[in-house]
C-alpha cells in the first residue's frame, strides 16, 4: 500500500498526455482556411502594377481657409453636401470691417467735398465786394490824381503858392492809391480764374485714394464669407461656429470639383521603365477583386517623386521614388469616393525580354 502512490501519479501524468496529444492531432485541420476575400489577378499576360488613389478631376482637393484671421461666425455646408459656384460655405466676424468700412467712406465724402469746392469756385457772393473794392480804389486813386493837378497847375501860376511838402505828399498818396487798385484787380481776377489747377489734381488723387481705400475694406468684407471656387462636392468640414480661423491655414474646408474622377498611380522605379505610351489599365478596389474598372489613360508625370502613399507590404521602403501615372475612370461598376486606394494593373512589355535584350553582347557591327 505504501508503494500506490508511486504508480498513480506516473499513470496520470501519462494519460494527462496521452489526451493532450489525442486532442491536438483532431483539432488540426488538415485543409486550409480560405481568406475572406480573395486577392485581385493580373488581366494581363504582362503588365506593371501600382497602387492608385482616387483624386477629383482637378488632380488636387482644393482646401479653403480663411483669407484672414477671425472667428467664425457660420458654416454654411456639412460634408458631402453638392455647392454650385460661389456658394458660401462659412462666414468670419464682419463687424470689425464694417466699423472701418465707416470711416473710410467718411473719409471719402470728405475728399468728395473738398474736390466740388474747389470745382465750385468762385462763389458768386465772393466776386460783388471785390468789384466794389476795385471801383473804390478808382474813385480814391482819381480823386488823388486830381489833386495832383490842381496843386502842380496853382504852382505853375503862382510858385508860391502851395507848399512843395504838400504836393509830394499828395503824390505818394496817388501812387499808392494806384498799387492798392492793381492789388484789388489781381484779386478779382484770381477769384474770378477759380481753383488752381494743381490744387484740383491734388483733391482728385485724394478722391481716388479714399475711393481705393474704402474698396479694399469692401473686398476683405466679401472675402469674409468664403465661397466654392466651382461647382463640386464639400469633402470635409474642419471649422466650427465660435472658432477662430488662422490666416493662410488651409483645411478648414476641404473641396472637390464634379466629373469623373481620377486615380493617381504609383509605379515604384524598378518597374517605371515598363510604363510606355499610353497603356491600357483596369483598376479593382480594396475588397472588391472581381469588379474592375476601366480606365482612360490621361498623361504620365515624367518628375520622379519620394514614395508617400504606403500600402503596408513588407517589401515597400520608405526611400523608394515613384513614377506617378494619372487614369481616369471611364465606368464605376460600384461608388467611388475621393481618396480611396485601388489597385492598378497596366499593360507592359515583358520585363525578362527587356532585361534579356540588354544583356546580350555586342556583335560589333558598329565599328
């Protein structure tokens, strides 16, 4: 009895195991799992595949942003709602530029003012008193000239009879009747002859200047509700009522235009030199292998350019350049939506004929 546990504990750890390994051999399925979606196949018996992704047909989402800073005061659109051209699609605070739009159209109807005067001269109360003035000065300078003669005429009879000291007082007093008379016509004639002309062109550029001044604050107030620059799609909203928009910081609005959209493709550079005239494609989306799309070749961008749009497989490099090759998508057998991938293949010669080709020695015909 005192030898049982010695041979129990062994057997049940060879049981324990014996199940154990019993229970991994039926567990095992011997037919492999078949993966939900199966992977897109190349239609061609050669070709060059890319990864695509669907841009508007302006090759570029457009992102608005406000043309200076300011709180927003309404958003006029949500995402994926259609807008015709300048259909307003947010509104900044206007009130500060209404304030100064004020003040600059005071200043306008100051400078307005001041250039109608001047065209407006010489106002007709002002010329009566200069005619009397000059009539007075007449009378005044005759009347000294008339006793000039008349004391030159007694002394000419009689020497004695008026005092040299008089006479050459009252002939000062006639000369200088005569200078005030020709100050009082150059007067006359200066109201009369109206504003100087460098005095109108000086109030005509100041009109201008208040006139350009009052426009600028006009434009800053239509471009204080920022409108579609076409017809399009709104693809995403980033502002909010209450915010306050930064200047020249784009997003707050993302837009793309209608039409057929495009599907621009990276082709990594080991494989560019295989992309030649305008090749035919099909393109299939992610998860859907089996609907293709025909696409309409559209140019090739010739700039190679650092590989940015990653798809996650292993062998992709960050440092890798791309040929990027633009399609359009003549039929959509399911929706389509900007910024979606898809798989590209491209018809292409054979890379092993190429390769071969180049590797054949010359025959020296050439020498």
């Amino acid at each position: 009895m005192a030898r049982s546990p010695r041979i129990v504990f062994p057997a049940l750890a060879l049981a324990g195991a014996a199940f154990a390994f019993y229970t991994v051999l039926t567990a095992q399925d011997p037919t492999p799992a078949r993966p939900a979606v199966s992977p897109p196949s190349n239609p061609y018996a050669t070709a060059v595949s890319g990864s695509g992704i669907v841009v508007p047909p302006s090759e570029r989402n457009v992102e608005l942003g406000a043309p200076f800073a300011g709180v927003v005061t309404s958003v006029f659109v949500k995402a994926g709602d259609p807008v015709e051209a300048d259909a307003p699609l947010f509104q900044l605070d206007e009130r500060p530029l209404q304030a100064e739009l004020r003040t600059r159209e005071a200043a306008l109807a100051a400078a307005l003012a001041r250039r109608e005067r001047l065209r407006a001269l010489p106002r007709p109360e002002e010329v009566p008193p200069l005619v009397a003035r000059v009539s007075e000065l007449e009378m005044t300078l005759a009347d000294w000239q008339s006793q000039v003669r008349r004391m030159e005429t007694a002394l000419e009879k009689n020497p004695g009879s008026v005092a040299g000291d008089d006479l050459e007082r009252r002939r000062w007093q006639a000369k200088a009747a005569g200078q005030a008379l020709e100050r009082a016509r150059a007067e006359l004639h200066l109201t009369r002859a109206g504003a100087w002309a460098p005095d109108l062109a000086q109030a005509e550029a100041e009109v201008l200047q208040a006139e350009a001044a009052a426009q600028v604050v006009r434009t800053d107030l239509e471009r204080a509700r920022v409108r579609a620059p076409g017809p399009g799609v709104v693809l995403e909203v980033n502002v909010r009522v209450g915010e306050y928009a930064q200047a020249g910081g784009g997003g707050l609005v993302v837009f793309g235009d209608r039409g057929a959209p495009l599907v621009r493709v990276d082709v990594d550079e080991e494989s560019a030199p295989l992309v030649q005239g305008r090749p035919k494609a099909l393109g299939t989306l992610r998860g859907f292998p089996h609907h293709r799309f025909p696409l309409e070749f559209v140019r090739i961008e010739p700039y190679m350019k650092p590989k940015r749009s990653l798809t996650g497989d292993n062998r992709e490099r960050v440092d890798t350049r791309v040929l990027q090759v633009l399609f359009r998508i003549a039929e959509q057998p399911l929706p389509v939506y900007v910024g979606q991938q898809m798989d590209v293949y491209m018809e292409g010669p054979d890379r092993t004929a190429i390769v071969e080709a180049g590797s054949r020695p010359s025959t020296g015909e050439g020498r």
